[in-house]
C-alpha cells in the first residue's frame, strides 16, 4: 500500500487522549490509518504499544514490524465497517469447534483429547452457559440451537477491536471455545496454543517432526500470541 512507503520524518511518537479514546501523534501529527481514517484506539496502553512501534521505525516505516498497529487498521478500515459479517463467520466455528471431534483411536490419543480437552468444554458450560457436546470421529454433527444462539450473541457483543483479536484467536486455533478461553483468561495464551496443536504434537510423537510444518505452526502461534496480547491491552490491560 502506497501510504505505508514513507520514510521517518518524525522525532518522536506520542500517544494523546482524543474523544472516547486514544490517538498516536507523529510530534503534532496524528496518524491516519491506510483507509485515511483517524487511528483512535479503545486504551491508553494499546496507543503506547503502537506508538513504540512507530518510534522503533528507522529511515523506511515496515509495517511487517509492525503488528499492533496493523491490528488497529484492520479494526477501523475493515472489521467496523463489516462488523455482522465477522462475527457471524465468527460464531459458525462453534457449531464445528475443534474440541468436539474426537479421535476414535487409538486409546492413548483418545485419553489425552478427553484429559485435556474435556476442562475447556466443562468450564464453557458452566462459566459460560455455552453447553457444546463431543463426538468420535471426524463428521459433522451440528450442536444445538440454545448454545449457538448464545455464542452468536456473545460474539455479536463485541467491539470492532475486540472482534479483530478473536476473529485471530478463533481461526488460528480452529476453536471457538478456545478463543473465549483466551479472552477470558481460563488459561494462559501457549497453554490454549498447545492444547489447539494437541492432535499434531500426537503425530510429532509418532512420527517425528516435520520441519516445513513446524515453522507453519511457529508463526501461526506467534500470531495467536499476538492476538491474546492485542484483546488484553483493548481491555486496557497492559
């Protein structure tokens, strides 16, 4: 994009309150996101993550060193403005979530998927009024409908900054439920990671690793790690 070619002319970013929110200054110039649109952040801490991601730029802006900001466009240039669309997407994973397709063998990776598994589906339920059910084998069985509702509506609730992260979380993972773990703070962020890798480590065991999907898997975490930390400081929390 045309906008990001810039080179650094600024001494120095800053974050400034503006309205209900946060904005970044480039010394007195606020910064415009690739749409032209204002980049006004939900928290103070998120507007100091990207303010020291423009501060660390050198002669060329990169947005590749960039995630926060990048985050931020996309909330404002496209989740936004398709807001219903997202989070609809969003809320079909949970009538197919990861979690609720289980192995039929053999016995030892069918243990491990309830041991694990079953905790997150057990916690949704009972924190979450979000009752999905497991099956063996890999076709489709749909959920039932309260549970749907419930997960299209929670989805529906969210803001534009917030749908960005979890649309990450939840396609990442391949998991709904894992998703609502990671804004929820059930577990920590790489716990919920591996739990979505449970089925490839159980492959890595019995065949060794493959080092092409590997380091597939390492940026996709790297991007699921980034999305828990990018829904944290929407919230607020540095």
């Amino acid at each position: 994009m045309s906008e990001w070619k810039v080179k650094r002319f600024w001494k120095a970013a800053r974050t400034a309150a503006e309205g209900d929110g946060f904005a970044v200054l480039l010394d007195a110039r606020p910064i415009k996101t690739p749409a032209k649109s204002a980049l006004v952040v939900p928290s103070e801490e998120l507007a100091k993550e990207i303010a020291a991601e423009w501060d660390a730029q050198e002669e060329a802006v990169n947005p590749q060193t960039m995630p926060f900001t990048r985050s931020a466009n996309a909330a404002i240039d496209k989740v936004a403005i398709q807001h219903d669309e997202v989070a609809e997407m969003i809320a079909a994973y949970g009538d197919s979530d990861l979690l609720c397709y289980r192995a039929e063998g053999p016995s030892e990776l069918v243990a491990r998927q309830s041991e694990r598994w079953d905790p997150v589906l057990n916690w949704a339920r009972e924190s979450q009024g979000i009752d999905l059910k497991a099956v063996r084998g890999i076709v489709h069985k749909p959920q039932d409908a309260l549970p749907l509702v419930r997960i299209a509506d929670r989805t529906r609730q969210m803001s534009a900054f917030e749908l960005t992260a979890f649309h990450d979380l939840v396609m990442l993972s391949g998991s709904f439920l894992l998703g609502l773990a990671a804004v929820e703070s059930y577990a920590a962020p790489e716990t919920l990671w591996d739990l979505s890798r449970l089925d490839e480590s159980w492959q890595e065991e019995q065949w060794g690793p493959d080092d092409e999907a590997t380091k597939a898997a390492e940026i996709k975490k790297a991007a699921f790690l980034h999305a828990a930390r990018f829904y944290a400081l929407v919230a607020g929390q540095g």
